[in-house]
C-alpha cells in the first residue's frame, strides 16, 4: 500500500488472496471512495448480507448431514435394536414349542 489509495489497494485483495467473498467488499469500499459517501451503511448491509448467506449455507449443510445420517442409522442400529427386541421373545417361544 506504499503511497496508493486503500480503495485501490482493497480492489486488487479478491484476486491477490484467492478470496472471491472479499469482492464485495472491495466494490463497496471502492464505490464509496470515488462517490466521497460514506461507507459505514454499505457496509453494514453488506454484513448484514453475507451473516445471511452464511447462516442459509449452515442450514442447508445442517439438512444434508441429517439426510446421510439415516444410512448409518438404518443399515447399523435399527437391526441391532429389533435383534435385542426379537431374541428374548424367540427364546421364549422356543421354551414354550420346545420338548
């Protein structure tokens, strides 16, 4: 940043650090450099945005995970739970069938 505006500096983060989430950021911070507008408001709904979007993308892993939670649920416990039920009743209908 040596002697070059921090608006320019910030424009050129999204490309440098491989970040593609700072590009609105770097939009916001320009715009309102060029314009002289404050950028306090931009950027608050530029948070209030991106807290969102974060919070839809956990959401939706969230109903993702639970999906592939009910494989090892069905092929693991549920056998083994009806294998605890069904034996002590087999084994008392073998003593009551038995000789």
């Amino acid at each position: 940043m040596q002697g070059e505006p921090s608006s320019e500096a910030l424009a050129r983060l999204p490309a440098e650090a491989g970040l593609p989430e700072a590009d609105p950021l770097a939009q916001t911070v320009r715009a309102g450099a060029s314009q002289g507008a404050p950028v306090t408001q931009a950027l608050r709904a530029l948070g209030r945005t991106l807290r969102e979007r974060r919070r839809l993308d956990l959401v939706e892993a969230g109903e993702r995970a639970q999906v592939r939670m009910l494989l090892p649920i069905g092929l693991l416990i549920l056998p083994a739970f009806f294998v605890l039920l069904l034996y002590p009743a087999a084994v008392q209908l073998l003593r009551l069938t038995g000789p």
